[in-house]
C-alpha cells in the first residue's frame, strides 16, 4: 500500500507543479480535469476520498494504540523492535494519506480558480472590444459631425451666391 500511496502523492505532485507552471501540458491537464469533473469523476471523489480519509484515522489510532502499550502502568517503558516497526509504518501511511489528500484539495482549488480567471479574462476581453468600438463610434461621430458642418459652411455659401439663391427661389 505504501508503494500506492507514494505513486499517487508523486502524481498529484505533479499535476500540481504542471497547473502552477504555465506550459503546453497545462491546457492538456484543464481539459482532463475538465471532463473527469463532468463524467463519474465527482461520484468517485465522494467514495474514494472518505474511505482514504477512514484508513487514515484508523492508522492514527492504531499509532496511538502501540504509544498507549508502550506507556504502560508503570510509567513509560519504550517501544520494543516491532512496535517500533509498526509505529513508523502506520506513521509512513498516514502520512502519505494526509498528503494524498491536501494534494487532492489543492488540485481542486487550483482547477476552480483556473477556470474561474478564464472566464473573467474572456469577460475583460470583450468588454474591451466593446469599448473599443464606442470610441470608434465616438471618433465616427466626431467625424461626421465635422463633416456636417463643412457640408453647411458650403450651402451657405452658395445660398450667398446670387445665381444659386434665384435658382433656389425657382425651384420653391
């Protein structure tokens, strides 16, 4: 089991290392995630993790179990060779466990809040394009206006004219 629980850490690990560190495999790594939160994913996430959690107490409270035989009625006697054997192995697996499981949480997390800050990107990006197209609206309007103007500089102008303004008179 041990071997299991350090493969497992070691992974984790470094999904954790490839979701920090933006490379190629990161997208790579969102998208699995991606589709194991959507599939069974969650169902065995809600299976697995209670029933490592379970071993890991019980290895804690088999730990407590070979420290309470060592303490005795007479005091502290030590531990003899094998539950000091026990004590480090029962200490090795929950170790790994507690790991496996903070590591597990922290994938989590980080997946959430990766996703999250794609889509506040996605957001920020398109309400810069939509200011980016008021100003342009903005600059057309400036433009037009100044081409209106220019347009009614010159129509006075030719009604000042004496042909234009009598050719003008005709047609009301």
């Amino acid at each position: 089991m041990i071997e299991l629980l350090f493969s497992v850490v070691g992974a984790e690990a470094g999904l954790v290392v490839l979701l920090l560190v933006r490379t190629p495999l990161r997208r790579f790594v969102l998208l699995g995630l991606d589709k194991i939160k959507r599939g069974r994913g969650p169902v065995a996430v809600r299976t697995i993790a209670p029933t490592v959690f379970i071993v890991f107490v019980s290895s804690l409270y088999s730990m407590e179990k070979i420290h309470s035989r060592a303490r005795g009625e007479e005091g502290f006697v030590g531990l003899n060779p094998t539950d000091q054997v026990l004590w480090m192995r029962h200490l090795l697996e929950a170790s790994l466990m507690g790991f496996s499981l903070f590591l597990a949480l922290i994938i989590d997390r980080m997946h959430h809040y990766i996703r999250e800050l794609r889509v506040l990107r996605k957001g920020e990006e398109a309400a810069r394009k939509r200011s980016r197209k008021e100003e342009s609206g903005d600059q057309d309007v400036a433009r037009l206006k100044a081409k209106i103007a220019e347009l009614e500089s010159e129509l006075a102008a030719q009604l000042t004219k004496p042909e234009t303004a009598a050719a003008a008179k005709k047609r009301s």
